[in-house]
C-alpha cells in the first residue's frame, strides 16, 4: 500500500511538472518570499555514497546540476547577504529569489558542488563546522555512521539511558539504528550524557580502521579557495554539538569560536550561521539566538522547512532541505515552487 501511494504520488508530480502548472504558477502567482535550500553533501560522477554519509543527504552530481541550471532559468539566484540586505531595509526581494546553502563542510562541496556552482554561475554560503576543519577530523555524526555501518557485531546492546538492543543484521537496520542512536544522542545532549551513549556506541561496535574517513571534510586551503571564487563562508560551531543541550558558556565557546576561527584562517568576514542538528530535535531557542546575535552575526538559518518573508526574523530564517529524493527533477521543481507559495496549500498535494 505504502509503495503503491508513492507510485501515485510521484505520478501526479510528474504530471504536474511535464503538464507545465508549475510554469503557469511561477508566472502568474506572484508573492514577496524568497527561498534558501539546505544542501549538505553532492556525490561523485558515479552516484556512490561515502559511507559516513547519510545517503538521504547526498544528492547525486548530476542531479544537483539539473537543478543549478531549473534555478538559473527559471528562478532568481542570490546571496545570502542580498536576502539579509532586502530584509533589513524593508525592501521586496527580486521575483523567485533563491539562495543555496551546505551544511557541515563535506569535501565534496569543494570537488563536486563548485565546479557545478561557477559552470552556471550561481552564489552559494558553505557553512563550515570550523573545529573538525582545524582538527582535520570529521563530524562526530558521520564517525557514528561509519561505526554502525562498518562494523561486524550483529547487535548494539546500548545500557544508557535506559537499555535496548539494536538491530544490525542488515545495511536498512543499521540504518535505523544509527538514526536512533543520534536522534538519543543529540536529544540529551553531548555534555549531558550523550558523550557517554556515543562511547558506549564505539567501544561496542569495534571498528579500528578509520582510514576511509580520512580527508572527508573541508580544508582550509579548499574553504580559501571557495571563498575567492566568490562563495560566501559560514560558521556551523566548532564541532556540531546540540547548541540548546549545552550550558550557556559551552554553546557562546561553540558559536563564537567558529566565527573567531574562521576568520582568522580566511582573513574574511563571517556574518552568516546556521544552527547544526535540525533533524529530529531541537536545535535552538531564544538562548542560542541570543548567543549568536552577541558573536556578531547578521543572520542565522534553521532546518525549519519554509519560505523567507521580509518580515522575519533574521536569526530564525526558514529553507527548504533538499535530499537524495529531490533527484528526479520534477519532485525537486515541486517542492521549490510550493515553498514559495508557502507550503502549496493553495494548489499542491
């Protein structure tokens, strides 16, 4: 039932797509929103998926250069600075706006999302989780992942908080697995118990060889070169942490930190961040925003699905994820254009 109405759902978007509603739309249902898409990871030429990835986040290669070229011929392009400049004066944002961002600081957005970017000339923000980038280490998500799908234990007995047994005995189960484990790990926080979950985890699963994550995130060398093609760098924190699980201290050391450090190896201006951990839990509250409008930043972004009006927030602004799924370009067109009518209500499934 469940394959037989996404069959169905993916025909009636296709429909909608070759049919040409979404062109009609575009031309004659004018709103003043703009749209930011949330990329994370862009794939090799062959469509593989590294395995520390998440494959929902990695959107093949030549997917993402369909939709750079749908973007440039059918909608907007712009900065984030040029949204941030119309909201802070009060001014309509160009006709189907829209700003590409990345998350976390995946090597792939150097070797295969900017070549893309520069062929159909669009802007981009990479926001760069600058401590893994120093440390040359990856995030603590994908070295959770790596465990869970390296490993060769048919069972994860996890005793904290409370005790469960996982399922490993098959890649879709130790995919569930995972998901669970850093929904838990992120819900209670790295400081507050989730340090001890993820060793647990990684004292259990006994994967030593940890040379397939070697040179998986950003280096300095690639994020100044990026910078000087004209992209613009973010501030992810320092390490990806859960921001509203810390203390307050820990989370100002987190936000500030990586705005300090990324400026001091770029020699550039970090205005822009974007609050890690959307997925699942909470990533930030008036705390957290405080924290980051005291570190200096102009704006922020959330993991909130959603257009950008001109009345928002700056320190709370929507964008829509785009994922492994958005790689039949009538179903990313879709969602594009939805989200700019606010969610579709007014014509979409």
């Amino acid at each position: 039932m469940g394959s037989t109405r996404i069959l169905l759902s993916d025909a009636l978007k296709r429909a909608i797509y070759l049919g040409g509603l979404l062109g009609l739309t575009r031309h004659y249902r004018r709103t003043n929103t703009a749209i930011i898409l949330r990329y994370h990871s862009v794939g090799s030429a062959d469509e593989s998926v590294p395995i520390h990835i998440d494959p929902s986040l990695c959107v093949p290669a030549s997917a993402f250069a369909q939709q750079m070229r749908f973007i440039r011929e059918h909608y907007t392009p712009v900065s984030l600075t040029q949204l941030f400049e119309a909201i802070q004066e009060q001014r309509p944002f160009p006709r189907g706006a829209v700003a590409i961002t990345f998350d976390d600081g995946y090597r792939d957005n150097y070797s295969q999302a900017l070549p893309i970017l520069q062929e159909y000339g669009l802007p981009a923000t990479f926001y760069i989780t600058a401590g893994c980038v120093e440390a040359r280490d990856i995030l603590w998500t994908s070295k959770l992942r790596y465990y869970f799908m390296a490993t060769r234990q048919p069972t994860l007995h996890l005793r904290q908080p409370t005790s469960q047994i996982l399922d490993l005995s098959s890649p879709a189960a130790r995919q569930a697995s995972y998901a669970q484990t850093v929904a838990l790990i992120k819900s209670v926080g790295r400081q507050r118990g989730g340090d001890e979950v993820f060793q647990e985890v990684e004292a259990a699963l006994q994967v030593t060889n940890l040379d397939p994550l070697n040179n998986s995130m950003l280096s300095w060398p690639e994020i100044e070169a990026m910078s000087r093609a004209g992209m613009l760098i973010g501030a992810h924190t320092l390490t990806h942490p859960n921001l509203p699980g810390l203390p307050p201290e820990a989370a100002e050391a987190e936000v500030a930190g990586s705005k300090a450090l990324i400026e001091e190896r770029l020699k550039v201006s970090v205005d822009h961040f974007a609050y890690p951990n959307g997925r699942g839990v909470s990533h930030f509250n008036d705390t957290v925003k405080e924290i980051v409008r005291q570190a200096g930043f102009l704006t922020s972004v959330t993991s909130i699905s959603g257009p950008v009006c001109r009345t928002d927030d700056l320190f709370t602004l929507r964008r829509l994820g785009v994922y492994r799924k958005h790689a039949r370009l009538f179903s990313f067109a879709l969602d594009l254009e939805r989200t700019r009518l606010d969610g579709g209500r007014l014509i979409f499934p």
